[in-house]
C-alpha cells in the first residue's frame, strides 16, 4: 500500500479516556471488528511538497479567518 491510500481511522476519543482507565486489547479472528467512529482519507495522500504546503496553508488561513471573526465579535480586533 502506498501512500496514496492513507486512511486515519478512530475507535475512541482522547476525550473519551480518562486517568485510571484501564485499555485492554484482545485480538481474535472469530469476532467481526466494530466500525471504526470516523473514518477519512488523508487530504495530503499522493500530493508532491508544494502542493502538501500549499493544502497546509490554505487549511491555516481558514482558521486564521476564524480566529479574526471570532476577536471582531468580542471587540479585540
């Protein structure tokens, strides 16, 4: 598999544990796994360094957006 099918799979939330829980692995072959939670491809899988960089700040900038509508609404921009 090359890294053009990279897929990011989540059974659990980070959230979800929490100190003192105790995680248990069993692996076995006569049960049907359960579906993951959330399951996407990764947006970068099969694009060169510049393009890569490009998806990154693209990515950045919207959140930058973000950020900046959200100080306008409370007055600190």
């Amino acid at each position: 598999m090359g890294r053009e099918y990279r897929e990011h799979l989540k059974w659990c939330y980070v959230n979800d544990i929490r100190a003192g829980d105790v995680l248990t692995v069993e692996v076995r072959e006569d049960l049907e796994p359960d579906p993951p939670r959330e399951r996407r491809l990764d947006e970068e899988a099969g694009l060169d360094d510049v393009a890569g960089l490009q998806l990154r700040r693209k990515a950045l900038e919207a959140q930058l957006a973000d950020v900046n509508e959200e100080l306008a609404e409370r007055g600190a921009a």
